[in-house]
C-alpha cells in the first residue's frame, strides 16, 4: 500500500496490531529473533522490548543470534529478523 511508504516501524506495527484487535483476536505476546553478525544487539536489547511492548501492549521479547559467517547475514551484509505472535480468541 502506497500510503505506508517510508512510514516508522513502531507507527506501521502499531496500526497491524489495531487491526488484529479490530478482527477481534487478542493479542499473548511476541517473541522476535534477530540474526545479524554486527552490531551488538545485547546493549540495546532491553530498550528495544519496552518500545516493541509499548507498541503492541504486550510482552516482546527480544534475542539475537549470530549466522556464524554464513552467507550475506554472516558476512555482515544484512540482518534478518523473525516474529511469531501469540493470538487468541
């Protein structure tokens, strides 16, 4: 959708959560994995879980893991990250 061009993360997550109450689901909690070789996520880490929690009005959690020097994620050329949400009736 065009209109989300350049929009903040947290303002585009927050809008999705929205619309997931609005089709009537709640929402349990976020458990995200970030893959990357650099920089240090573990500094940040908890920052990050209070402004995603905040977002979602639910407990984030946040871990990293590193691609040990595999492929473009290993040579430091991106980062890769997964979410999985709890969703309930």
């Amino acid at each position: 959708d065009p209109r989300w061009r350049g929009a903040d993360s947290l303002t585009l997550l927050t809008h999705v959560v929205g619309l997931v109450r609005d089709a009537g689901w709640s929402l349990g909690n976020v458990d995200t994995t970030v893959i990357l070789e650099a920089p240090k996520l573990a500094p940040h880490r908890t920052a990050i879980e209070e402004r995603l929690a905040e977002a979602v009005g639910d407990p984030v959690a946040v871990k990293a893991k590193r691609a040990e020097g595999l492929g473009a994620l290993g040579r430091g050329e991106g980062i890769a990250c997964f979410a999985v949400a709890l969703l309930g009736r």
